[in-house]
C-alpha cells in the first residue's frame, strides 16, 4: 500500500498552522500586555467588559495547548504514527467546537458593542467599525474550513487503512 499523499499534506499543514498560531497567539498576547492602548476600540471593549477579558485570557493559554497538539500531531502525521491520527481527529472536533463558542462569544461581545458604537460615530470611524465587524466574522467562518477538512481526510478509508499497525507502506 501507497502513503496516501493526503497524510503527508495534512502533516505538512499541520506544522504549518501551528506555528502561524504560536506566532499569532503569542502576537495577541504582547499586544493584550503592551500599555498605552486605550486608542484601540477592541482594548476599550474587552476593559469594559470583564466577561470578554475573562474570555480572551481563557482563550490564549488554550490556543497554545491547541497549537501544541496541532504540531505534535503534524509531527506524528509525517511518521504515519496511529496516534496522530487520533490527535489529528481530536484537535480538528476541538476546533469547530471552540471555533463555533468562539464566533458566539465575539458575537456578544466584540461585533455588537462595535455596530453599536459604529451608530454613533460618523465617517471613516462608522465605516472601520463595521468593516471590522464584518471581516472579522468572515474570517471567523473561514477558520472552521481546516478543521473540517481534518476531520473528513483523517475518515477516509485509505487514510485509516494506512494508520493500521498491518499497513505496509512504500
């Protein structure tokens, strides 16, 4: 039996996304630690609101572990061990679930108090709040599409047969 090539891209994948998440998350956290950044209406939001701030500082640390199993899967994806394929299907439910909670807590909290905000302003303020609002929730949309690939690539039959401790593979 044949690597099916769909292992090697999602392993590949896999190590390529979890770096890019250290780099954001770690980028997200300086810029939630760096002082003096009372001008930036998302910093306004989340002092205003003690439940998105208990949010945010939830959500670093787990996308961190996230990471963490992201490139260890990719890692294991690349030795066709059968652990990573679990860790693969695991880190990919995780994902939508989080992605999902995600997109509905930044609803509450972030989009609606910025179109709120967004009325009372006028001009290229009115407009960057919107915009903001609007591109973040796509962006939102756009993060649930790995997973979902994860998840169907690591179901297919040739993938499972390939993590099976009698597969013999060239």
């Amino acid at each position: 039996m044949q690597r099916p090539t769909s292992v090697t891209v999602f392993g590949i994948l896999n190590m390529v996304f979890a770096a890019f998440g250290f780099i954001g998350t770690l980028a997200s956290m300086a810029l939630f630690l760096m002082p003096g950044n009372s001008d930036n209406p998302v910093m306004k939001i989340m002092q205003d609101s003690p439940a998105y701030g208990a949010w945010v500082k939830f959500s670093i640390p787990l996308g961190l572990l996230a990471c963490g199993a992201l490139l260890a899967a990719g890692i294991g994806l690349m030795f066709l061990k059968p652990w990573a394929r679990k860790l693969s299907i695991g880190y990919a439910i995780y994902a939508l679930v989080f992605g999902l909670i995600g997109m509905v807590v930044n609803f509450l909290f972030l989009v609606r108090p910025m179109l709120e905000q967004a009325r009372e302003q006028q001009g290229a303020e009115a407009a960057g709040a919107i915009g903001g609002a609007i591109g973040g929730s796509i962006g939102s949309c756009f993060g649930l599409i790995y997973p979902i690939l994860l998840l169907i690539f690591m179901f297919r039959p040739n993938v499972v047969a390939a993590f099976r401790p009698s597969a013999v593979l060239v």
